[in-house]
C-alpha cells in the first residue's frame, strides 16, 4: 500500500464505504492523511452531580438511582432516568433509544457525557453518552479528532481509517530541505501528521499545525513562483485607441465613480495600452462598485474591435452578470453583443453561443467554466476577467488566455487582504485596490447578540418580511455534527418552519447540493419566491440580491472576520437599510472582542488587518473556512507570519536552485510539474 492506492486497501473499507469517502473528497491513502480534523474534543475531567453548572459539557459519574422509564411524545419513545445522590440528582434523557432501558440497572455507576442544561428548575443531560470509569480513564484529557462527515459514515469510523494508515512509516516522506526546517523551527512531516491526527498536547497540536500550514503556504507560492519564472512577459499584440469613450460612458451613468474607481480604471486602460500584456488584480471590498468596472473594461475592448470575456464562480452570478451587461449596453446606446454560457444551457443554447463566437469579433462573453471547454473558441479575444479569484486557480487562469493569442488578463477579487499579503498571494499579478465605498450605498446596522436574542431577530425578520424585503439566515453545517454543538443548515430549516408564518417560503442552500439544484434555489431567491434562505457559506460568492435586507449568522463567533465581513456584503445591496445580525453563541472575551470589531467598522481592509492583530497561536479550532484560496488547513490572516517565512524561503530556494534541479530539490520539481499538468488535484508528497 502507498499514498496513491485506492482507499479501498484499507482493511474494513469495502465498495459502499468508498463511495461514501468519495463524497468527502477522499479517494487515496494519501487522500485520508490530508482529511485534517476540523476540531478537536478534550474530554473533560470527571464531576459528581453536585459538581455541574448550566452550560457546560460534563463527564459526570453518577449511581443509577431507578429503573428507566420510557414513554412516548408521539410517535417517539423517550427513555428517562436519574443518577446522582439523594439530595443531587440530574436527569438522563434519551430520544429514539429505548433500548438503553435494558443496560442502565438500578445502582450501577456509570459516566455519562453530555451538555448540561436547566430545565423546569433541574439539571439535564439530554442524549448523553454512556462509558464505564474505566473506558473513559483512557479518553480524559486527551484530544479527540471531529471530523467533517458525510450520512453513512461516522466519526469513529474516519478516526478508525485513519489510525490503520498512519501507523504505516512507510507512507511518509519528508519533502521540505533540511536548512529550512532547522531555520523556522518546523517538525518533522511524519511527526506532524501524526500530531495533526491525534495530538498528546495544545504544544504538540500547535507545533504539527506550524509545519503543516508552512508547507501548504510554501507548495502553492512555489508552484505559482516556479511557473512565474518560466514565463516571459508576452508582447502586447493589441491596438488599443487613446480616446474618450470610457468617460463618455461615465459620465451618463446616474451616480459618480470613486476616486478609486477612477484610479483602478486608470491602471488598466494604461496596462491595455502598454509594450506587455495585463496581468492585473482588482481588489476591492464587498460593494465597492467592482461590477462597473469590468464592464467599462470589456466595452473598452469591444470599442476598439475585440472580444472579451468575463468567467464566473456560479451560474446565477453569471446570468446575473449578463443580465447587467446586457441592460447597460442598451442605457448605453451600444450595438455590441453580449453572449452567454453556460454548463446547463441545453446542445442548441450553447451551439448558438458558439457561432455567435465566431460571428462577432466584439462580442462580450459571460459565463462560467464552460468557457474553458474544448468547444468554446474565439479568434479575436483580448481580454480576459475571472471573478472572484479565489475559486480559480493560476493554471485555469492560464487555460483560459489560452483559447486567445495572449489576451490581457484582470482578476476581481473581494477579499479584503491587507496588502503586504497580498503581494505575497497574487504574486504573478499587479494589484489595484478600491478600497472606497459609493457614497449612495447606506452603511449596514450590525448588532453582535447572545443566542437570547433569536425570538427577538425572528420577529424583526418577519417585519422586515411583510414590508417586502428578504432574509439570509446562515449556520455553520450542513448538518449535526457528532462532538459539534453547532447550528446546522438541516435542522435549522426545520425548526423556522414552525417559528415563521406559513406563507412564508423558506429556502435550503448547502455546498453538498448539486449545482442544478444550488442554481433553482439561488434563482427563488432572486425571484423573490423564497423569503428566507437559511444557508452555508455558500451565498458569500456575490450574487447580488438588492431586496434582502437581513443577514443573520449563528455561530458568528466560529468564523475568520474577513468571512463575516464577505457575509454581510450579500445585503446592503438596495436602496433599503440593512441589517447584520451575528449570534455570539460563546462566553469568551475574545469572541466578543473579535466580533466588535465588526460590530464597529464595515470597512473590509480596516477589519481584515484588526483580524490579523487579534487571533493568537492557539486560536484555530473554529469551522474550517470556504474562503480565501481554500488551504484545508492554513488561513492567511491567522497564519500571516507562516506565510511570509514560506515566501521567505521560495525566494532563497528559486535564488540559489531556479530550476530545482539539485538531488534533494527533485522532490519539490515533481511537484509543481506534476501540479502544473493537474492544476485540480492536490500532490500527496
């Protein structure tokens, strides 16, 4: 068995369990080591009855003190007994588990794990788990591994597969030049795997964590930086005309451009016109007027005889962008055509699109990745726009100039990263950044809350509702979680349905959905024929719904600010005030400072270096992110400083090795070839 083989080579994992680690990105040995925990539990030490507070989750040993009775609350059994002492009892209660009646006997002592919580006066613990003094001996005070899950496949049985391969020594090589681990103070990779997995101490969690995110910052800059190398600054092979069509487009739209607007407009039209070809990143926070700017670009280019095309995350954000282009070319007065595709337009849609490809040399084109497709061709394509950067790749980047003769290329990103990252992130690109808001747009009102405050945030979703606006309600899983006392999308969903009105049409969105389905939902939204959309993360990517005026996030405290931040950019899009409502559904200090923060500024950059200030070492057991180029473990505002030593050590690697061809560098030349031919696929070194 090697990291390449099929998961199935793992001992108890058959061809039903594959299919379930499928869904959960892993196909590989190597595939399962990289399926990094997304939290941990620390089993806490064990209390008596009269040891416990309302709130927290206890390990609490207690004598069964009768027989447990089971009853029934419809059509469900519940089975309810008590331990503790005469005077200091908690109640134990179980749903759908009526067998447990059978194993709990009048007197024995057991400990049993749950949340405590007060109820009518007395302690709960409801769903507890149930260990003997000596099966819980062996987990107190250790950490235990949560992992993201998928129905069918439990967390016992991920921790399982997961001690079965990384007790192979022989999986593990060591890729990283020695002068580097010794100059940063990294571990060794088998180490940190290992640490990563099951760690024996926070030191030995924090120290696998270091190495681990080193080398994912230090593999993605060296790709980038390796590939940057081998290319040469290509000529620019566009005529572009020196005159004033784009200030006589703006100065017919019904508000003023910002001054940064104006300068990042400036950066390109001068780019576009220069001896090289643009390779140029628009960074600029949620709201900040990004979408206008692609369009004068484009129209620039389709004035001076040339297609341009821009390529969305999403198809809703794609239609939505023609939709746009299509409206101002017409407030324009302009005979330029705009062309859609995408991946669900049917054979004789796209074919259509295809001609007109061919037909017209000016054309502006919107789409999403089938842009990239074999099929799609142009003759006369100048410029080049990827929106939101962070969920495309260098190398698709690359795929997409390539169906042109070298056209220019501009990246929009919203993601608010202070620059010194940035220079660090987009390392092939030049960067413009609109860090000015339209004066026109109203600021959102935001409120940071304990979980006390929901009744209220419901009724003032359903006013905001019956005045005609709409809500996103956002929770940080799909679904419950073993270990994870988190909102979840699922259930969620089905509790609001007996909080708001049932006129009220509520929407599901979650990342595990398929994307025809994801597109149906998306689009209710729009329509206005979904009111409230309880979703994942999956809405930050801009899809601009002007009539939603409430965002509330629960579990606010569980995520990165910039991510909040790019969440409460999905309203404050109309002409209405908006609302941020974040749920702080912990007691920590530091949760609450960090969200203040947001509470005080809806400045993206201003909020994004705060961020960097605040969080410490430590500070890495919230909900793995969906955002800034999708590290599964590193997290570029926490981890800046690893991010800059990885940068560090690119530079003196490609300085004194260009090309990788040392004995003990090969491993890392593998890599970003290897990388290069499979930009899609991670590399298990």
């Amino acid at each position: 068995m090697n990291r390449d083989s099929s998961i199935q080579e793992i001992k108890g994992i058959g061809a039903k369990t594959e299919e379930l680690f499928h869904k959960l990105g892993v196909y590989t040995v190597g595939d399962i080591l990289l399926h990094y925990p997304r939290t941990y539990v620390r089993y806490p030490n064990v209390k008596r009855a009269n040891e416990v507070t309302e709130g927290e989750t206890a390990a609490v040993f207690g004598r069964v003190l009768k027989t447990p009775v089971v009853h029934r609350a419809g059509r469900m059994p519940v089975t309810v007994t008590n331990i503790g002492e005469e005077d200091v009892t908690v109640e134990l209660v179980w749903f759908r588990m009526p067998y447990i009646k059978n194993n709990l006997k009048p007197g024995s002592t057991y400990i049993f794990y749950g949340k405590v919580q007060k109820k009518n006066g007395r302690f709960v613990i409801e769903q507890p788990a149930i260990y003997s003094k000596e099966q819980y001996a062996t987990m107190e005070d250790v950490f235990l591994p949560v992992y993201a899950l998928t129905g069918g496949i439990s967390n016992h049985q991920i921790t399982k597969t997961v001690r079965a391969v990384i007790s192979d020594d022989s999986l593990f090589r060591d890729h990283l030049p020695s002068e580097f681990r010794d100059r940063y103070q990294l571990c060794e990779y088998n180490y940190a795997i290992k640490q990563i997995h099951f760690p024996d101490s926070m030191d030995t969690l924090i120290t696998a964590r270091k190495r681990l995110v080193f080398d994912e910052f230090f593999l993605f800059i060296l790709n980038m930086q390796y590939h940057r190398e081998k290319r040469v600054q290509e000529e620019n092979g566009f005529e572009f005309q020196d005159d004033s069509f784009t200030e006589e487009l703006i100065s017919q739209l019904p508000y003023e451009l910002t001054g940064a607007q104006r300068r990042a407009l400036a950066d390109i039209k001068r780019d576009m016109r220069g001896p090289y070809v643009m390779q140029r990143l628009i960074q600029g926070d949620v709201g900040s007027g990004k979408t206008i700017l692609a369009f004068l670009a484009m129209a620039d280019t389709a004035h001076n005889g040339y297609q341009s095309a821009i390529m969305a995350p999403t198809e809703v954000l794609a239609r939505q962008h023609y939709e746009t282009y299509t409206r101002l070319c017409e407030q324009f007065g302009l005979k330029i055509p705009v062309v859609l595709l995408t991946g669900s337009m049917t054979a004789r849609q796209k074919r259509m699109s295809y001609e007109a490809l061919e037909l017209y040399p000016n054309a502006m084109v919107v789409g999403t990745h089938a842009l990239i497709q074999e099929k799609a061709l142009y003759d006369n394509l100048a410029l080049v726009i990827t929106d939101e950067q962070h969920r495309f790749g260098v190398r698709q980047r690359e795929t997409f100039a390539e169906k042109g003769s070298h056209p220019h290329i501009l990246v929009m990103s919203a993601t608010p990263i202070p620059r010194t990252l940035a220079i660090i992130i987009y390392g092939d690109l030049d960067i413009s950044v609109v860090d000015e808001v339209p004066a026109k747009r109203l600021p959102i009102k935001n409120c940071v809350v304990n979980t006390g405050y929901r009744p209220k945030a419901y009724e003032f979703i359903e006013q905001e509702i019956r005045q005609g606006h709409q809500a996103y309600i956002i929770c940080p899983l799909v679904e419950e979680t073993e270990n994870l006392d988190l909102e979840n999308v699922t259930d969620y969903v089905k509790k609001m349905r007996g909080i708001f009105p049932e006129e009220f049409e509520l929407g599901v969105l979650h990342g595990q959905m398929k994307p025809e389905m994801k597109n149906r939902v998306m689009n209710a939204f729009l329509e206005n024929r979904v009111q409230v959309l309880v979703s994942t993360t999956v809405v930050e990517v801009g899809v601009n719904v002007p009539n939603a005026t409430v965002m509330m996030i629960e579990n606010a405290e569980r995520f990165g600010l910039a991510q909040l931040h790019q969440l409460r950019g999905r309203v404050g899009r109309g002409d209405a005030q908006s609302y941020c409502i974040m749920i702080n559904a912990s007691q920590s200090k530091t949760a609450q400072k960090r969200l203040d923060i947001l509470n005080q500024s809806n400045d993206g950059f201003h909020i994004a270096s705060e961020d960097l200030k605040l969080r410490g070492p430590g500070d890495f057991f919230g909900i793995r992110q969906s955002g800034e180029l999708q590290f599964a473990l590193g997290d570029i505002y926490q981890d800046a400083s690893v991010l800059q030593e990885a940068s560090e050590a690119v530079k003196e690697l490609l300085a004194s090795d260009p090309e990788l061809a040392e004995e003990e560098h090969r491993n890392l030349r593998d890599y970003v070839e290897h990388h290069m031919k499979n930009p899609e696929k991670q590399m298990n070194l």
